[in-house]
C-alpha cells in the first residue's frame, strides 16, 4: 500500500473511494500464443485503510505475447456496491493492446465492465506516465479506476485474456 500512497494522484482515489484492492506484486509473462499473470493483494474498505480480505489475481490470455513484466496494481471501487460486486468474484473478459517498456507503461483496454480509455501507468519513482491531473476529480469506469506501477521487465502484447479475482473476506 505505501507504493500507492506515495503517488499524489492517487490521493483523490484514496479519500473519495469506498475500497480498493492492492497487489504489491503481480507477475505477467508470455511466449509466442499463451500468456498469464499472477499476484496475491489485499482488499481495503477506505478511508480507514481497514484490511477485510485477501485477492488473488489469476489471468489467462492468448494472442500475440513476447517477454514478462512485474508490476504493482491497485484498483479503486467508487460505491459500496461496486466494492460488494468485486468481492463476489465476478469474471472479466477484455481484449488489451499494450506495450511495456521498463518502468513506463501506458495501455487502452475494451472489457466486458466498459471501454476503459487511457490508462494511467506511473514508474518507481512516482513518474506518472498518461492519465488526468492529479488535482483532478476521481473519475471510475462503471465503478472501477485502476492504476500500476511498474516494476520492471520488458512485454508487447495484442491479445485476449481472461481475468478472475479470487476473495477471501475476514
């Protein structure tokens, strides 16, 4: 959570969302036709930053995929009812267009929760990389913002994937 918090931008997401989930780690790799990512995080009820459970990050895609990357996510959810959807473990289906290059990432996606735009991709340092003004309102996707910090690796990709949440509530 402290690699997000140190991020300015992220501030408005922190004191106006309902919850989030933060992967500290997600791992993502691919050769040739087949590819998949992997990261285990926890899910917060803001702005008390209370831990209510636990998220694995489980995604399969196909298409063309060259390299591996490491990253970190946090996904923002603007209501109760978008936190309480997420926690169910709903699968979601999009088709990305993406490249990767060290600590700076940029990537539009269209998915079964809705056309997504231009992401948002910050380096280590805090760097931000696309994206609004960081004195700028929050702004969801039916609910949903998610941001990454890259960590490293090196990854093109065109494909369709698969992603699914696994949640543990405490």
């Amino acid at each position: 959570m402290d690699t997000f918090k140190k991020q300015e931008i992220l501030k408005p997401y922190f004191e106006n969302s309902y919850g989030c989930a933060a992967f500290s780690s997600v791992a993502k790799g691919g050769i040739f036709f087949v590819g998949g990512a992997y990261g285990k995080g926890s899910v917060y009820k803001l702005p008390e930053e209370e831990v209510v459970g636990t998220v694995e990050l489980i995604q399969a895609s196909g298409g063309f995929v060259l390299g591996g990357e490491v990253y970190a996510e946090i996904i923002f959810f603007q209501t109760e009812a978008d936190f309480t959807r997420f926690t169910e473990g709903n699968f979601e289906f999009g088709a990305d267009a993406k490249v990767v290059a060290l600590t700076a990432s940029a990537s539009t996606k269209a998915t079964t929760m809705g056309n997504q735009g231009i992401q948002v991709g910050m380096t280590a340092d805090g760097t931000q990389v696309g994206g609004a003004n960081k004195d700028a309102a929050p702004e969801y996707t039916k609910g949903m913002k998610v941001f990454t910090v890259s960590l490293g690796g090196l990854m093109y990709q065109a494909t369709i994937s698969g992603q699914k949440f696994n949640v543990s509530m405490s």
